[in-house]
C-alpha cells in the first residue's frame, strides 16, 4: 500500500488507536533537532491495529505529548534508539512515575548490549537509588528482548510486538572520525513490517540502503542536519546526492528551526516530516 498522508492534525491518543485499524500508522510528537525550539526533539508513535509504541522519549518529549493530554505512561511498548538527551531525557520520567504512581513496569525493547550502556551510562545515577535497596533496570522495566539475526556487515535485531514487526540495526553516529563497528558509539534504527524506515540519528551512509534491502522499502524518515560539515549527521546536501528514486521515499526529520528556508519537494525529497499528522500504509 503506497504512503497516504492525513494532514488534519491529531489532537489524540484515541484519535491515532482508531487511525491505525488495520493499517501501519506513523506519527511523530516531534521532528525537530536537538536544539529544536520550534518542533521538539525527534521522536516517533508507531501504531497499528491500536496498539502503540513510543521510539525515543527526548528531553522535550514528556512536554509535546502533554500538550495533547497524552501521558508518557500510555503506551503499550517503548524503544530507544541511542543514549543521546534528545532521545532519552524523558527515560527517568518514564521509569520513576510507572514505579511510584502506576506500580508497573513499561514495556521496553532492548538488547543486552544496550540495556547495560544505557543503565550504567545513562541512568543509574537518578534511578538506581531508592528508598530500600538499589534498583537495576529490570526493578523498572519489563524488558522484551529482540532476536539477533547477524552482526556483519553490521548488527540486526528482530522482535514482533503484536502485529508490528520490527527490524532493528545498528547505524553509524558518533564518533565521527570511524566507521569501525567496534569503536561506535551505540545507536540504531529501525525498519518496520519490512517496508518503513526511521533511521534516528546517522551519519551519511549509503551502504545502509544495501544492508536493509531498499528496493523493498516503501518510505525512508531519514535524519537530516541542515548546516555543514556532516560529522556525526547526514548534512541535506549530502542526502541531495542519493539518486532520485531513493530520494523520493525520503522524508527529512531531525532539522532545524530554519528548515523553512529549504524547499525539500524541489529538490527530490517527499518533504519535511510534520509534527501530529498520520502517515500510514
């Protein structure tokens, strides 16, 4: 089914439960970089058949849902993607009001490899302390684990979560003077029911479309820096080189306040992702 665009915006979680009957449906509570101002941090709502997976929770994340009276404990499934604050300055809010206000665990994918990075890095400074004994990250989330598929030529994972499929990869983000797997700093995207991808954060990396089978893949929600040099982000420019055909599965997200002054449709693209509307398939 080829990509259909609602562009009534979304006032509800309700409202994206019932768009999603029997389609796959994306919507993103923010498409912005991370010192958006305008479109808060990139961060992404699969649904499908109503149930509704949370991708990356920023540090702006808990404010743009609010603003739509959605809590960041309403979602069946979260995943994050990398250990940046865009993409988990909300974690905490998530963990400690699910514990203390809720008594349950969210239900979070991760892989071994990630979930002792984002504790030991990331979050055991604000959540392992408690007023008993210390906590670990299973004390506060019920962790689903995905299925290693391969490590070469760079790590793949799988998991179904209900009727979504999802395939997760390792992408190349920072440092930004090595494409050596083993000196990479943990980062992923993922490729959803094998025909829709949401790449995160990525340096340029066109040999990612080899490694995903593009030619299967419908749509590409590609990060997009638009000033230069493209250190640890794939710059608008270098995205403008990819051939057209791949171009025109492209919609830009991760931008900046100043995306108005580029016209993405001129120049091949499918456009700038926007916030709260569906993109479905």
């Amino acid at each position: 089914m080829p990509l259909k665009i609602e562009h009534q915006e979304i006032s509800s979680l309700e409202e994206i439960k019932n768009f999603s009957k029997h389609r796959l449906t994306f919507v993103f509570a923010g498409v912005g970089s991370a010192f958006s101002k305008k479109n808060y941090q990139t961060s992404l709502i699969v649904a499908k058949n109503g149930v509704l997976l949370l991708v990356d929770i920023g540090t702006t994340i808990p404010t743009a849902l609010s603003k739509k009276n959605i809590k960041l404990t309403d979602f069946d499934y979260y995943y994050l993607t990398h250990s940046h604050a865009d993409h988990i300055g909300g974690v905490e809010e998530l963990l400690l009001t699910s514990r203390y206000l809720l008594q349950r665990k969210p239900q979070i994918i991760i892989t071994e490899v990630y979930q002792d990075l984002l504790w030991e890095n990331s979050l055991k400074g604000g959540c392992g302390h408690n007023e008993n004994e210390p906590l670990n990250f299973s004390d506060l989330a019920q962790i689903l684990r995905p299925i290693w598929i391969k490590s070469h030529p760079r790590a793949i994972y799988q998991i179904n979560i209900a009727d979504i499929h999802l395939t997760i990869y390792r992408t190349i983000h920072i440092p930004g003077n090595t494409q050596e797997w083993s000196n990479l700093f943990w980062s992923t995207g993922i490729l959803v029911d094998n025909k829709v991808v949401f790449t995160a954060d990525t340096q340029f990396d066109p040999t990612l479309f080899e490694d995903i089978n593009v030619s299967q893949i419908e749509t590409i929600f590609h990060d997009c820096q638009l000033f230069n040099p493209g250190t640890v982000h794939a710059t608008y420019q270098q995205l403008k080189t990819l051939p057209f055909a791949l171009r025109n599965k492209i919609l830009l997200t991760h931008y900046g306040d100043n995306f108005e002054q580029y016209d993405p449709d001129a120049d091949g693209f499918r456009g700038f992702t926007k916030p709260w509307i569906c993109y479905s398939w």
